[in-house]
C-alpha cells in the first residue's frame, strides 16, 4: 500500500481543515500520516479511517512561534528563548520567514519514515511548507495554495518562488487563487493546478439529516459561517445592522466560527451600537449544516477567500446568497442578480446588497431555485491525487 504524509499546524474547525478531511475520507488504498506543529485537533473524529497522527511537540519545542515560546518557558529552555528572541527581532525587521523557519527545524532530525507522498497543506512560506522540504523523505512532494498569493508581503513574494521550487506539484482551490499565484512565479506554470476541494450535496444533506440548529429566533435568519479573523470581515457587519434596523427591517444575524483575534472588538461594537438582539456570535461549530438548512439567506462579507466552503454549503441548501467582491467571489457567483448578490466590500455596499435580497422575495425564491437545481459534486477531483 502507498504511503502519504500531510503536514499542517493543526486540525482546527475551519475551512481548509475541513477540506483535508474531506480528502482524506476520499483517498483510498494510502496508509495516511497526518503531522501537525500544533496539538489541536478537534475534527480528528471525523476521519472515517485509520490514520497515523504525529504532533511534533512530542519531540521537540514546535515550529510555531507561540508554541515554540510556551513549550521554552515550561521546559526552561532560556537559552532557547534568548536564540527564538532574536531572530523574531529579525523577522520583523526584514519580514522574512525562512531564518526563522530554518531555525525551528534545526532542533528536528530527518524522519525516518519514507513516503509516496508527502503534502504541505497549509502551503505558503510557513514552518509546515519548510518541513515537508527539508524533513521529510518522499518521492513526490505537493504543496497546496488555498490563499490569494497577491496579499503576501513584498519579501515574501520575492523569496517564495525559491522554496515552491522544490515541490513537483502545486494544488490551488481555485482558479483565481491559481491566477494570483502564477502571475508571481510564472516559472512554476508547469507544476501548478486547481484542484477544487471535494464535496458533494449528497454528503452535506446527510450531515444535516435528524441534526438540529439551536437557533432562538423564529423570524428571518441570515447567516454567515467564518473563523472570525480581519480578513472574513465580521467588521462590516455592524454598520449593516444598524442601518437595517433603523429601517424597521426585522431579522437575527448569526456568526458562525471560532474566534482569530477579532471576537472581543466585535462584541464591544455589537454592545456600542445596541444591537444585541440582531446579532449572536455563536462560536465554532463542528457541524454547522443544520444552521444552513434553517437560515433565510446566506451572507459572505470576506476581504479575501481562496476558495470559500460555506458558499458551496449555502448553495446546497438552495440559500440566497450575498458576498462581497473578493478574489473567488465570481467563480460563484456567475451573474450578479441572477445567482447570488455580490457587493463591494464596504459596509455601505453590503448593507445595500442586503437590503435588496431581503426587500425582493422573488429573487430570493429564482437564487433559490438555481442552487437546489445545480450540480453541487467535485468528488472526481481525488482523480488527479491518484495521477500524482
């Protein structure tokens, strides 16, 4: 039997997690390894196989910075704290990963294990990409892009191509996250692909299958399912609540999604504007398919998405959808009016995108109708795993 390794930092309830198990759950005849920097995994049950799992601060102190900290001051490692400190320095000067990186893995051997496969899934200039490069034995290794590679940092752009050159595939989720990242490394054309997330409407209607949502509200629900980070744009929500509400417009607006760093600012403005009983930040949810099949319309209000997994899930449902004009938003939304509502990212513009999805029930119903009536199944993707 063949043998793969994905490494990445954690198995955490987000998007791109989801979309590994996914995977992992579609691959068949592999003996599966699943390394991770962090020791986090919440959605490990939700493999239906057997699968080895490694979490590499059982043998070390971690290629995560924070972790990397933590696991020094426990272990009193000062000397390690004192090195860790000062290429940070480093790195926030030059902004550069790899010294960084580089250092992390200095501590770690080469493991001894050799793979068909070994996948950095997290992909990018992070300590999981080096790792598969520099620490692991595999005849063919794979490097997935699940963001808009534009964004990076100037040094990171520059120094990029100098890494990704090692892997002899490179996945990205969508066309336009492909796009992004050829127009920096052209040189790489040849080894790069879209690989789309595998799903299908079947799986996502099972999931919901005798699952209850615990919804308070009985009125109309919208929705919006995202790890609440600055670039998912929970911010914009607020403004869009309070204008509606001073409309007179009545509904309840769920979160859906742990929390990145922006939940505490975002709890204050909900407080600010006294909008307590429009708006519930309800936490992570390992099933979250329940919440699509009870809500009334469906809200995407990110910065930016590599490829965006609640889309397709409020698709499946049949759920009006509203997004604002990030990288992929048009590789869902083919025909503004049509399918599905795209906004500017502004408060202002997505506030008047709502407005309109909850003024016009005949759109709501003809979006409706073309979600329920579309193919929604990628399953065939796992193909081009087995080409590698």
């Amino acid at each position: 039997m063949k043998k793969a390794v994905f490494v990445l930092k954690a198995l955490s309830n987000g998007g791109i997690e989801h979309s590994l198990i996914n995977l992992i759950n579609s691959i068949e005849n592999y003996d599966v390894t699943i390394i991770m920097s962090k020791h986090q995994a919440p959605l490990l049950p939700l493999i239906k196989k057997p699968i080895k799992v490694k979490y590499l601060t059982d043998t070390g102190l971690g290629i995560d910075t924070r972790i990397f900290i933590n696991e020094s001051f426990s272990n009193k490692k000062w000397l390690s704290l004192l090195q860790v400190s000062w290429r940070i320095g480093q790195f926030l000067i030059t902004k550069n990963m790899i010294p960084l990186n580089n250092f992390y893995l200095d501590a770690y051997p080469l493991e001894e294990e050799e793979y068909d496969i070994a996948i950095s899934y997290d992909g990018g200039l992070r300590a999981t990409t080096s790792y598969v490069i520099q620490k692991i034995k595999a005849k063919k290794k794979i490097m997935w892009v699940h963001e808009d590679y534009s964004k990076l940092v100037k040094v990171e752009k520059e120094t990029g191509g100098n890494v990704f050159k090692y892997f002899d595939q490179i996945f990205c989720v969508s066309k336009g996250a492909k796009d992004k990242f050829l127009e920096l490394y052209p040189e790489l054309k040849n080894k790069t692909e879209v690989f789309y997330s595998i799903y299908s409407k079947n799986t996502f209607y099972k999931k919901a299958l005798n699952e209850k949502s615990d919804y308070g509200y009985k009125g109309f629900k919208i929705l919006t399912v995202a790890r609440l980070g600055q670039e998912k744009g929970h911010d914009l929500i607020p403004e869009v609540i309070s204008k509606l509400k001073s409309g007179g417009y009545k509904f309840h607006w769920y979160l859906i999604g742990d929390d990145d760093g922006v939940k505490s600012k975002l709890e204050k403005e909900i407080k600010n504007r006294q909008i307590e009983s429009y708006l519930s930040i309800m936490g992570g949810k390992v099933n979250p398919f329940p919440y699509y099949r009870d809500c009334d319309i469906y809200v995407q209000p990110s910065r930016q998405e590599g490829y965006c997994m609640s889309m397709v899930e409020a698709m499946a449902f049949g759920k009006p959808i509203i997004a604002t004009n990030f990288l992929t938003a048009k590789e869902f939304i083919l025909n503004h009016g049509k399918d599905g509502l795209i906004a500017d990212i502004s408060s202002q513009s997505l506030y008047e995108n709502v407005k309109q999805m909850l003024d016009d029930e005949q759109l709501r119903m003809s979006i409706s109708k073309f979600y329920l009536q579309k193919t929604i199944d990628t399953t065939n993707e796992i193909e081009k795993f087995y080409a590698i």
